[in-house]
C-alpha cells in the first residue's frame, strides 16, 4: 500500500527473479507444511520433483531436510516419473509431519509423489489432507497433461478423504513474466501468460468434475505473492502466496509483521473483491538458520540462524494461528544460499534447536 510497502515487493521480486535465473534446471522440491488445524507448520522436505528438463539429472535428495530414502524419487528424478517405490522415506516424513500439521502440499506430480505421501497417509493412518501439485512448464504442454493424467490415477486409487485441493501451477506467472522482461503479472505479457494457465485449470476442474467423485476437489494456483494474475484469481478456487520478509531484508522481529500485512495486502484484499473470493494461503514462509555460501547468511538485517528462527516462530506462529492464516513450511535444497534452510527440521529428521510455540490453531 505505501511506497516502502511496494519498494519491498519490488525488491522480493527483483530478488526471486534473480534466483529463478540462477536455478538453470529448476527442482522443485515437494515442500510442508500449514497451520489451520495444527500447532505449527513445519518444513520437511518430502519429496523432489523432476525437473522441467529431463535432460538434467536430480541429484539425490541428500542435504533436505527429510527424504534420504524412498521419498518420491529422491535420486532418479529424471525422464518424467521414474521414481523410487519405496515409501519408507515418505513414511517417516508424514509421521514425524502428523505430529506438528494436517496439511502438507506437493508442488508436482511428475515423480510419483501424489501416490507416495498419500500411500504413506493411508498406511499411517494420520489425520493428514494433501493439495497436490500438477508443476506447469512454460512450453510444454506435455508436462501438464502428464502429471494430470498421474495425479487422476492417484485420486482414483486413494479417494478424496486425504486430498484439500489439487494446485496448477507453481511461480509460473512468476516464470513467465520475468522471462519475458517484465515483472507484472497484468500486463498483456501477463495476460497472454495467464491464458496458458488458465486453460489448465478450467481442464483440471472439467477432470475433477467428470470423475463424479464423492466431494468437489477444489483446484488452485500457487505464485509468488506479488505474480497473481487476476484471470487466474477469478477462475482458482484458493491461491497459495510465497512471501518471503527475508528476501525483503526485514529483520527476523520485523519478519512476521511484514509477512502479514504483506500478505494481507496483496492476496487477501484483492482475493475479496473478486466475485468468487479465492482463499488465500501463505505457500512458503519462514526464517533461514543458515546458507550455503557465507555471502548470503545474512539479508542486510538478519542473519540466518536458529536463533532467528526461534524469533519468527515466537512472533508468527500464535499470531496466524489466532487471525486464521494458513501457511506453510518448506524447504528448497536445490537452489544455492539459503535455500535449503528454511526448514524446521534437519536432515536426518530432527528437529532444529528450536521450541514450537504452543497455541491452540483455529
Ligand atoms: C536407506 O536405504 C538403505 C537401503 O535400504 C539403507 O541401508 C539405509 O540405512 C537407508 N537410510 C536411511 C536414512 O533410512
Ligand atoms: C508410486 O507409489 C505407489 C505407492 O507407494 C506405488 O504403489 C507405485 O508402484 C509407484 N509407482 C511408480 C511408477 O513408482
Ligand atoms: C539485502 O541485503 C543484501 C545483503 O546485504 C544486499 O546485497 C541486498 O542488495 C539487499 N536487498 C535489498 C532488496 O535491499
């Protein structure tokens, strides 16, 4: 709303783009976690994603927070889908997750993911819902329609109880604008970018409705925070926002207020003015407790560490909880700095030096 309010959006974006550019083979690692319904949002990686390139290789999943063995094709992303059958790593990411969230969300489907955490739900038994991810790639259509045809096969074979939605599209308005030297989502750059995804969702929601399931699956979009397209608002039934104070140079006590009313500016007021009011969720937030690389531990202000961490959770978590925000915990570790930071658990499924608030979510 004010400058400095838009100044900072600028700089996020300016900030994602730089690192979207950076990430030549853009992973997309399956990430956490919300908070409607829980405690806390947590952020264990739970599987990787292929790339948009099936040339590249996925390295293995080593260094996330979670997934070692089994966890949706940790090592052998390549080629579109061949992936591990092994559950176990996906078993004990949704246990240890059961015990601080209910909803998990999958940034795509091209690893056998879907399958895998809700195989893993359905042996668990845990009270867990999933929005799954169909990760759409600009220039090629291919990739939508194969995943869709995954994530129909999933829903077939595991029912709705375990699924909250099915989310088209990750940062690919993001992706598309910035490729394309703009950064505005409504532009006619956007617009034309709009009109690809919209597409997949009006076909995503004419497969839901075709299967004549037992309850309506809503579909959603996810985006950076300042990237929602508003064609795009008006056909998605939720949005999933990645707002981010650190790449804002906030500091960590600074963070969450700026999370908020972030969030709260750009995608829940102009959600409500549209006639089908879209929910909003914050798709990817947190604090860093550490980079890869010591140029980027710290933002300007703060610097990444457990610390800090404890400070965002202490000022963040029992304030959404009690406003209702829903939110989610994830973790990135393909991309270099921080990336693979964000979580609130270490590798080898802890968790970090730090004490879950403890209040009661809606
Ligand atoms: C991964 O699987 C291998 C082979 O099944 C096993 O030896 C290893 O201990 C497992 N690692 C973890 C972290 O579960
Ligand atoms: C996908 O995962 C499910 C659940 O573990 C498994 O039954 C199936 O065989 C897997 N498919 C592939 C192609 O890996
Ligand atoms: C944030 O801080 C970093 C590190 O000091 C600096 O390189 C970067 O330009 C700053 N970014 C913004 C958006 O102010």
């Amino acid at each position: 709303m004010s400058d400095t309010h838009y100044q900072s959006l600028g700089m996020s974006s300016a900030l994602e783009k730089q690192q979207k550019q950076s990430r030549r083979s853009k992973w997309i690692v399956v990430g956490s976690v919300i908070a409607l319904v829980v405690l806390i949002a947590v952020g264990v990686t739970v599987g990787v994603v292929v790339s948009n390139n099936n040339k590249e290789k996925s390295g293995s999943s080593s260094g996330s927070s979670g997934s070692s063995n089994g966890s949706s094709g940790s090592s052998s992303g390549s080629s579109g889908g061949s992936s591990s059958n092994d559950p176990t790593g996906t078993i004990k990411d949704i246990q240890i997750l059961s015990q601080l969230t209910s909803r998990i969300r999958l940034y795509g489907a091209d690893c056998n993911q879907t399958a895998l955490v809700l195989e893993a739900i359905k042996q668990t038994k845990v009270d867990m819902q999933v929005f799954i991810g169909n990760y759409v790639v600009d220039g090629d259509p291919g990739a939508y329609e194969r995943q869709r045809e995954v994530i129909k096969e999933a829903i077939e074979t595991y029912g709705t109880e375990h699924i909250a939605g099915v989310t088209v599209g990750n940062e690919f308005m993001l992706n598309y604008v910035t490729g394309r030297n703009s950064n505005d989502a409504n532009s006619a750059i956007g617009n034309e970018g709009a009109a690809i995804l919209k597409a997949n969702i009006e076909d995503t929601k004419k497969m839901i409705a075709d299967m004549n399931l037992d309850k309506t699956i809503p579909v959603g979009n996810s985006d950076a925070g300042s990237y929602f397209n508003t064609q795009i608002m008006e056909t998605m039934d939720y949005g999933l926002s990645n707002v981010h104070a650190w790449f804002a140079n906030t500091t960590a006590e600074g963070a969450s207020k700026w999370v908020t009313d972030f969030f709260d500016e750009t995608n829940v007021k102009p959600a409500a003015l549209l006639p089908n009011n879209p929910k909003m969720y914050i798709a990817e937030t947190g604090w860093p407790t550490d980079s890869k690389d010591i140029s980027n531990k710290n933002n300007g202000a703060a610097d990444a560490s457990v610390p800090n961490l404890q400070v965002f959770l202490d000022t963040f978590v029992c304030q959404a909880n009690s406003a209702g925000i829903g939110y989610f915990y994830f973790e990135d570790i393909k991309y270099g700095g921080v990336e693979g930071h964000w979580g609130l658990f270490t590798k080898d499924r802890k968790l970090k030096d730090v004490t879950i608030p403890d209040c009661a979510a809606p």
